[in-house]
C-alpha cells in the first residue's frame, strides 16, 4: 500500500530552489521518497495525479509528493 500524497501540490506552488519531497518513478508503491531542492520543472500542465515531475539538484528526477516547510 502506496501513501503517496492523494493532493500533492499543483505546479503554480513549486518554484526553482523549492526544498520539495519526490517519489521516483521506480519507488512507485514504495515510502522511499527522495528529499531535495527542484533545478526543473519538467510537467507543463498545472496538476498531475501522481505529482509535478521535477529535476532536483543532484539530477534526481521525481514527483513532488510535498513541499518540506520553508
């Protein structure tokens, strides 16, 4: 069982720098949920269902499940 976030955040809330949690595409069903700052947006359209797809700083590439407090 999956807890991936249900409403993860639209894209007009993640910005460059943006301290985000994501789940790879190969950690799908998984908890194991990367941390890291967003380099690229990689999703044009405002929402997904599974997250925004972005690039973190390390090149890392995964959907935002949550933005970590600022």
């Amino acid at each position: 069982m999956s807890s991936d976030n249900p409403n993860p955040p639209k894209r007009s809330e993640i910005r460059h720098g943006t301290k985000v949690w994501v789940i790879e595409k190969k950690n799908y069903g998984t908890n194991d949920y990367t941390q890291g700052i967003v380099q690229d947006i990689l999703t044009s359209k405002n929402d997904h269902p599974r997250g925004i797809k972005v690039r973190l700083a390390d090149g890392t590439v995964g959907r935002v499940q949550w933005l970590m407090e600022q």
